[in-house]
C-alpha cells in the first residue's frame, strides 16, 4: 500500500488513479461540511465536484514541510471555498433585495398603480378574472406562515412590522418572504 506522501508526489505528477485514491480517503470531508453548510441549488454531486476541483488545487498548493497534514489544509481549503460560495449567493440575493426595496419606495412615493399609469395599460374583466383564480391558486400554494407575511406584505408593512406582528424573527419573515418569491415565479413562469 503507498503512503500518502507517494499518493500525494505520484498526483501532483498527474497520476489520475493516485488523485482518485487520495480524494475517496479525504471524501468524508465532503460529506461532513455538505451536513454542515447548505448551498441553494447544490445537491451532494455538486458538492463531490467542488470537492475534487479544492481538492485539485489544494494537491497542487501543498507544501509537507509547513507542518501540517494534506488532510488538514484540503479540510481548511474546502471550508473557505465553501463560505466564499455562500458568501457571492448572499450578496446577489443582497443584490436582488435592493432593487425590490427600490420598487417598493417607488410604489409607497408614487402609489400602487403607477406602474400601469406610466404604461398605460389597462386590464380586461377577462384577464382581471384570470389574475385573480392565478393568484387564489398561489396562495394555495404557501404554508399557512407564508399565507399571513404574504397577507401583511400585501398591506404593506415592513419586514419588522410583520415580525413584530407575527411575534418572530426578522429572519424567518425574510426567509418566508424568499420562499414566496420563488413559488410564486415558479407558478406565474
């Protein structure tokens, strides 16, 4: 059986099977921090993937006299790229939270029907009908906490006044509101 010195030379040499044999003995990592952190839209092969990509360059950046084991910086390594991955999904999804705050400011200054003013569009008694059988659906659609932050966005309260109104946090309101923005374009698309 070769040492995991030889496994690491013989890959940084491009031995694919010594690669191989060194990711399956640190894949519990892998695993470990896919228990620990989620990732929105990773399943566990995404993770295998991301693992072999750290595991790559963690291979190609070890240095044995720094005193430390390859299992141990491949562990640092993945972790770090971890939270940099959670770390960009937050600041988009931060990203995204601004330009709808910006709506909202634009709707509370100039009124809930200045979109269709400034489009001049107008809505037929059919299509009207349409809307509201589509959106008596959606709320079917939501958990009953999702139904009552839906109801209260709707009139209009602020995320801390629904908290405050529902008597919890902050966070679960947001996250709640999260998950009926993506339900509600997975039934409109």
């Amino acid at each position: 059986m070769i040492n995991e010195k030889e496994l690491i030379v013989a890959a940084k040499n491009g031995d694919i099977d010594a690669f191989e044999t060194l990711f399956e003995k640190y894949r519990p990592i892998v695993y470990k921090l896919f228990k620990a952190y989620y990732i929105q839209g990773y399943d566990f092969d995404d993770w295998l993937q991301e693992g072999q990509i750290v595991c790559f360059h963690s291979l190609n950046a070890y240095d044995s006299t720094k005193g430390f084991s390859f299992g141990v910086f491949f562990k640092m390594n993945f972790k770090r790229h971890v939270i940099s991955i959670i770390r960009h999904q937050n600041a988009l999804k931060r990203r995204l939270d601004v330009s709808s705050v910006s709506l909202e400011a634009t709707l509370s200054e100039k009124g809930e029907h200045c979109l269709i003013q400034e489009h001049n569009y107008r809505i037929s008694s059919l299509d009207y009908v349409h809307i509201r059988e589509s959106l008596k659906d959606f709320i079917e659609l939501l958990s009953r906490f999702e139904r009552a932050v839906f109801k209260l966005y709707v009139e209009g309260l602020s995320t801390k006044e629904i908290a405050a109104s529902l008597s919890c946090p902050i966070s679960r309101v947001n996250n709640a509101l999260d998950r009926i923005k993506k339900k509600l374009k997975g039934h409109l698309y």
